[in-house]
DNA sequence: ACCTGAACACCGTTCAAGT
DNA sequence: ACCTGAACACCGTTCAAGT
C-alpha cells in the first residue's frame, strides 16, 4: 500500500540521508559544499566519497582525477560572473568592473586561484567570460593582435593578484605574517639593499584593490602604446 | 694507526655512504637533488629524511614544516640571479634581462614558480634581485611611488608567466593538451562565443618568449603613463 | 640542544568483483 | 555501464624518549 511504502521510504531516507544516486552534478554539490565548509585541500577524493556515502572509487566514474574535479568546481564557481550585464562607465571602467568580478570569486576561494595558474580553463562559464572581456576591448578600439595577447595578460594579472592576496588572508597567522613582512623591510641593510631601504614603507602602501586597480590601469594603458613586433618567421616550421 | 684508521673510516662510509652529520644545509642539498631527480611534489619531509637515512622527524629541527623547505629552496636556487652583472642595452633591456633570468629560474622548476605565487617570499637573493630591479626602475626615471608598486606588478608577471606556461611543457601530455587547446578554439560556437571565433587563432598565436617580451614591454610602458591616485585618507584608521 | 622511531590521521589511484 | 570495498603506496606532523 501507498502508505506503508511511504512509511518504509521515509525510514530508509532516515537511516542514510544523504544516499541518492550518484550524478556528476550531485558530486560537485558536495565538492562545492567542502570547499566552502572546509577549503579546497579537503576537497579529497576520499572525502567527497565518504560525504555521498561511498568509496573513493565511485567519483572516479566522473572525474578522471583530483584536478579535473577541481577545474570543474571552478567553472560551476564562476557562475554568471560573465553574463550578468555591465551598465555604465567608458570601456576601460567596464572591463575593470568585469574583471574584479571574476577576482572576487577567486578571491573567496584562494586554493582555486592558484590552481587557475596552472591548468588551462575551458569551462563554458570561463570562455563567456573570456569573451565579454574581448568585446571589451575591442570597444575600445584596441587592435586585434594586441587584443589577443592582451586579453591572456589581464587574465593572468587577476588571477595572479588573486591566488596572492587571497593566501595571506585566508591563512591562519596571515596578520602576523604582514607584520613580520613590515618589521623586515623596515630593518633591512641599507648596504645591501639600498633600494629597497630608500623605498621603505612606499613598497607597502596602499590597498589590495587600489593596486589591483592601478594595475589594471598599466595593463590597460601600456596596451594600447605596445604594438607587437612582427615576429620573424621561422622558416624551418614554415610550409613555402 | 692512520692507516687501519682510513680504512675503517672508508667501510663505515660505504655501508651508509650519505650518512653525515645531520645540517640545514645538507638537508637542503639533498633537497635541491630531489627537486632535479623527481620534481617538487617528491621533495617531501619523509622521502628527505630517507635520503639522509634518518626519520622524518629530524627535518623539522630545521625547517618548521614543508612549506618552509619549500620557500628555502627557491632562494637557494635564485643563487646570482640579482648579482651577476647585466650589460649594455637601455634600462628597459636590462630589466628585461634581469626578469628574463629570474624566469628561466622558474621555468625549470615549475612548482617552485607556483609556490612563489602563494608565499611571501624574503630570502637574501630574492631580496638582492628585487633591489637591482629597483635599481633599475630608479635609473629609467620611474617616479618612486610607481616603482614601489610596479616592482610587484612586475615580479607577479613574471611569476605567473613561470607558472602558468612552465607547468604545460613539463607535465606528461603537454602536447596533446595544446592541440586539443587548438582545436577547441576552432570548434568555438560563433554564436555563443562570437569574439573568441572571429579572433580564432590569434589567441593562440606567438611563442612563450615572444609573449613574454610584449607583456615587459606592455607593463613597462603603463607605468610610465600611469599615475597612481592619491588614496582617500581613511579617518578611521588614521592619527589626527 | 639535537635527534629519532613510532604512531596518528590522513591522501590518490587502481583493481577485481559486484550489480 | 555503473558502482564499489579493499588494497597499495604513499603523505605531514607530533610526541615521548633517547643522546
């Protein structure tokens, strides 16, 4: 009877309540939950398991390994960073606008960050953002080569200042660590390091997103004055 | 006698021939011939401890925990990377030099140039590198406000170049990555992703070196024309 | 102080076997 | 095909005990 199935149903769900079948997406889920709960170095294939109720072995059927799943977490991360409209402003403050969007997600997840550097993107979410950023430019009447270059180059910029900044705040001991950072400038030799002696504390000035912004503001500018050499052609990799 | 004495001493050398008197610095070159042999992710405290037949305990009396070897390691490596002599060319050639050297460093080593990212780093070459840059900056004319901030910008890209690219061409299938890179973007939906299509592969075009001397250039450049905004004062935090 | 064996609490990945 | 328990080969770090 419907009751009595409904009953009995109910009693399985208490006993493992978190048992449904495995699916990609339910396996990110999870994976977005540790991450946020715990941080991505718990982001085990062990752990995932364990949280969906199974072996190690299961996620596997999914993911081919430890990073791809963490690729794919990063895509689901990025979310609408790169459809949600950008109203305003000429097209270096929308591109800059668009940008630290993307950094403030990597910003709340410092791991994946770092991760970033290091392994091509090529999530759906990645590439529109990609794109938007391209139209950007082109916007802004910023020639097609040196948009091209340009756009890996203000992408490296943020993930790089991102995969930086966020360690230092996210690490436990961060503050002392700035601390530390501060007491050592301050008593560096001057006859070895003059330079760095002479610039003090300017070398420490200012705020995470001032730099960013002014850094943007380099990218942006040099940009537009650095027309990329002809390269010469390497005859030997060349069909005549 | 001296004799039996040598001879005793070469028999005790040759059952446990690494075993010496346990340094910071033999620690660290057995290290640095673990990074060469296996790559950074097999310079771990246990297989360290191993090589020097003892427990892994007995690293931690010198170094706090694996980070800490780490970040010694690269120093170690920076060797005279800030000191021996750059010649000839305007500032803007020898900074590139410099940088280009820093680079090739982390280009060898590619999880070393990864680990740079997400550490502060102060080791006495690191520090020598980072005040001929300065130099340098100061010789150019770049006012010292800007060149406080552009070191990082600069030192940052240059990292992130070693990371991101170093990590391709050293990981077992690198090739097979690019092409299937190369394809992806000729694959592009012109629909959804209309500025990535029309570029095509412009995106994809130059050489790592190649790319590298554009984003010197591009930053060097910005700098120049980029003054920093004077920050808004915050009463909050500031001593009337 | 310096050094260490042993223990604790974890990992990724593969494989043979199950459904 | 999808899923899994168990096994293999590792990790970092701490602690109590030794010299």
């Amino acid at each position: 009877m419907a009751d009595k199935d409904t009953l009995r149903e109910r009693q399985r769900r208490r006993e493992r309540p978190k048992k449904a079948p495995l699916t990609r997406q339910g396996i990110l889920n999870a994976a977005l939950t540790t991450l946020r709960e715990e941080g991505l170095n718990k982001v085990t294939m062990r752990r995932i398991a364990t949280a969906l109720d199974t072996g190690p072995a299961s996620i596997y059927v999914y993911f081919r390994d430890t990073e791809d799943l963490h690729v794919q977490i990063l895509d689901a991360l990025l979310g609408h960073v790169g459809t949600s409209p950008i109203t305003g402003g000429t097209w270096q403050e929308q591109i800059k606008a668009l940008l630290t969007r993307y950094r403030d997600v990597l910003f709340e997840y410092p791991e994946i960050a770092r991760m970033a550097l290091s392994t091509r993107l090529s999530g759906p979410n990645y590439l529109t953002l990609v794109d938007a950023a391209l139209a950007l430019l082109q916007e802004g009447g910023l020639p097609d080569r040196e948009a091209a270059w340009g756009i890996d180059q203000l992408l490296l910029f943020t993930t790089a200042v991102a995969a930086e900044q966020s360690t230092r705040q996210a690490m436990p001991g961060a503050a002392e660590e700035e601390l530390a950072l501060a007491f050592e400038v301050a008593a560096v030799d001057a006859g070895q390091y003059p330079q760095i002696a002479r610039l003090g504390n300017e070398l420490l000035s200012g705020t995470g997103p001032d730099r960013f912004a002014w850094g943007l503001d380099v990218l942006l500018s040099g940009m537009r004055n650095t027309h990329r050499q002809v390269e010469n052609p390497d005859p030997s990799t060349t069909t005549p």
